[in-house]
C-alpha cells in the first residue's frame, strides 16, 4: 500500500523518505539543550522588581506579558485611571527578567504589550524595559497614555 501524504504542498519533504523524522529529532535535541541553559534556581542570583502599569487612556488597558517559548500571560484589565502591579525577577546582572513559572522552571519575559482592550491588535505596544533589566532600581511606573495610532508607554524608575 503506497504512502498518503496528507495536507503536504507539492515538492515538500516527505515523510517517507525519512527526512521528516530526522528534522524533528534534531530540533528536539537542539531544543533539550536549549532547556538545560535555563536558569534553574534563580533565587540566589536575582531581585524582585515591581512594575507598576499605570492606565491613561480613558478606557480599559490590556496587556499581555510574552515569555519565552510562545507562552503569554493575560493581566487583568485595568481599569481607567487605574493600575496594576507585577512582580517580576531580575536575573542578577544578566539583563534577564523573569515571570511566573512553568513547570517549576522560572519563565524569561521577552516583551509586555499593552494596548487598548477594545482594539489591542491596532494600539498595542512593546512597554520599554531596557531600564528595568538594567538598573539597580527594584521599583518602576509604566505609564500609557494614547498615541496615534499605538499607546505611548513610558517607563520611569520610582523606587531604590
């Protein structure tokens, strides 16, 4: 009985000639080396930092905080003239953030959008963390206010 190739376009690998299965081996072991350089304690060489987003638009404000390996977190809306506050950690001197876990495994953060919730896809916005990654300041004030046509997301160290 031949081999039915389902869904393939013309010219793709094809899975009975083994390649296929080989890519994906290799993207396995390339990635379970990837996970062993994670930090795995992160306790001893990190601080909590604490960022406080601060809503000026006039509506609800959502924001996604992306992590590594396609994950997103959802915050809770926040409300107009509203805030919210989110512990983060800090990988000490590294540049490297951290929110919440998976698996035990702390999860690095790559961006926090925000935009405006009733249209987000067209007013979202990277929120700027270079200073929180960087500076020995634990605690900081993302303010966003609306922009044209993106939100205008400042970010100022408010703590020691």
């Amino acid at each position: 009985m031949p081999v039915r190739e389902i869904g393939l376009p013309a010219g793709f690998l094809s899975v009975r000639h083994g390649v296929l299965p080989r890519i994906l081996a290799v993207t396995l072991m390339l990635g379970g080396c990837a996970e062993t350089r994670q930090l795995r304690d992160p306790a001893p060489e990190s601080d909590t930092v604490f960022l406080e987003i601060q809503n000026r638009t006039g509506g609800p404000l959502r924001c996604v905080v992306v992590l590594a390996h396609f994950v997103t977190r959802d915050l809770e809306p926040i409300r107009p003239n509203g805030t919210t506050r989110l512990g983060l950690w800090r990988g000490g001197g590294q540049g490297v953030l951290g929110f919440g876990q998976h698996k035990g495994e702390p999860m690095m953060v790559e961006n926090i959008l925000c935009g405006e919730a009733g249209r987000w896809q067209g007013t979202a916005t990277d929120l700027p963390l270079t200073d929180i990654r960087s500076a020995q300041t634990d605690r900081f004030l993302a303010s966003c206010r609306p922009g044209d046509p993106r939100l205008v997301c400042t970010v100022s160290r408010t703590g020691t």
